[in-house]
C-alpha cells in the first residue's frame, strides 16, 4: 500500500487556494532564509532610524522658530500700542527690574507649574501672544512653561561692565534690524535676561546647544533662525551643567573663548558690533 504524503500547513494551505501550483512553489522558508531577511530587516532599520530622529529633530526645530516668530509680533504688537517702545526684557521685580514690569515673570527656582503658567499671563506681551504653549521649546527642561529669553541690549539688564549706552529701549534705535537678535532659546527661563559680554571674548551666560548642536534665535525685523554652532568650545560649554555653569564656570577660564567665531556670531547679534578687536 502506498504511504500517503505529508503535507506542511504552508502546503495544504496553498494546494486549497491553487492546487495545481508546481511542487517548487510549495516549500517554505529554509531558517538560513529566514535569518537572512531578519539580516536585512535590522541593517535597513539601522540605516532609516539615524535620519528618522534628525527628520524629528527638525520637526522640533520648526516648531521653535514658529513659537519665535510668534514672539516677535506680540513683541511688535507691544511696541506699536506703545508709542514705539519695546518691552522690558527683564524678567524680575527685584532689583534687576526696579520698575516691576516684565515682558514675563521669573516666579523663582522652586515655583509651581501653575505659578510658571501665571508669570506668563501676567507678562506685559501675553495679551498679544495669549497661548502659553508658544513660550515653550518642545525640546524644553520638564516642569519649565518658558524656554525663551530677551538679550540684554533688548531694554534687558542694563549694568554690563563696558556696555554703557548700549541698551535699546525703542525700536528707533534699532540699526539694521535684521541683524540684531531679540529673543533666544535659552532652554529655561532665568532672573533678568540673557547677557552675553561686549567688550571681551568671554561667555557670560551660558549658550545652548539644541536642535542639533545649535539653537534658535529671532531678530527685530520679525524673522527666526537657527544657528548651528562651528566651534567644539561653544558645544562643551553648552553641555555643561547649568548649576556649574552658573557658580563656577563662566568666572573662570572656560568662559574665555579668543577666535570663536561662534562667540563672535551672538555677540554682533546682540550688540550690534563687537565692543573689542579680536
């Protein structure tokens, strides 16, 4: 008697669905097949995930420089209501800002989200910009509802040592409008507003890196760009810890940064030149 043949599930299925498929048609993967495919699978992932996060990234960075731009007509707004004046680019009531009017308020280093929420609504630009999600990078610190920051020159701090006269309070004064940055992605928000030096090549507050090693800046003219930073210095002293930053590192010699055109970059940004010869 004739021993039937045995057939795989993958066969019976196919001889239900098109019998008279030839038997070559009718064999499954080999596991050598399989693990190849499996091979091939997981080297195009590793190709495809590298430019998926930069394809993220840039997302983020888009989103950024909208929430800028969106700024910047609020900061329009402000000073076309105000007889060309711009606003106060600080952001305490305490003695960096004796007149208590901020464009936001710093609420301090252990406020609530909902007292960070409030220092917004309270500022005097929220009536032009009333969506507290644009204050904030996506890419932003948890528990920080601002990411943005004024430059001093912006009627900011006006105490820097060596930049006497060079505070802009209206936007008359104003040169070249294009070229002068107005508001950054710090990361956090911080007391006063963002301070760079303007008559030494040294870091005052620490720079970000964001975005892909760079970070975004708006400009009195209405626009928003990202700056992608050349100099390895500039990234090391954005990856730093802030708290380390702040009490020790921008008084020593790591803020010190001769030849950084990165460096130079923000400072013709924000001052508008550069208040030394490299």
């Amino acid at each position: 008697m004739q021993k039937r043949k045995a057939f795989t599930p993958l066969e019976v299925r196919r001889k239900k669905v098109c019998p008279e498929l030839p038997a070559l048609f009718l064999t499954g993967f080999t596991l050598v097949e399989l693990l190849v495919v499996i091979a091939i699978i997981a080297l195009l992932m590793a190709m495809l995930l590298p430019a998926l996060e930069r394809a993220r990234e840039q997302g983020k960075r888009a989103m950024c420089l909208n929430n800028l731009r969106q700024l910047m007509i609020a900061w329009n707004l402000y000073a076309d209501d105000n007889d060309d004046r711009i606003v106060n680019g600080n952001t305490s009531t305490g003695g960096f800002n004796p007149d208590g009017t901020c464009w936001v308020y710093w609420p301090g280093q252990g406020a609530t989200i909902e007292e960070r929420i409030q220092g917004i609504e309270d500022g005097l630009i929220f009536k032009y910009c009333p969506n507290v999600k644009l204050y904030r990078c996506t890419t932003g610190l948890f528990g920080e509802v601002v990411t943005y920051a004024v430059v001093d020159a912006m009627n900011g701090y006006d105490a820097i040592p060596g930049a006497a006269g060079k505070i802009i309070r209206t936007r008359m004064e104003i040169r070249s409008p294009g070229g002068r940055a107005v508001f950054l992605d710090e990361g956090r928000l911080s007391p006063a507003s963002w301070t760079i030096w303007y008559d030494q090549e040294r870091w005052w507050d620490q720079i970000t890196a964001r975005h892909g090693n760079g970070t975004n800046f708006s400009f009195a003219d209405g626009r928003a760009e990202y700056w992608k930073w050349e100099d390895p210095r500039t990234i090391e002293i954005a990856e730093m810890d802030y708290d380390y930053w702040q009490n020790t590192g921008r008084h020593g010699s790591l803020s010190s940064s001769p030849g950084n055109p990165d460096l130079y970059r923000v400072q013709k940004a924000v001052w508008g030149e550069l208040g030394y010869t490299p």
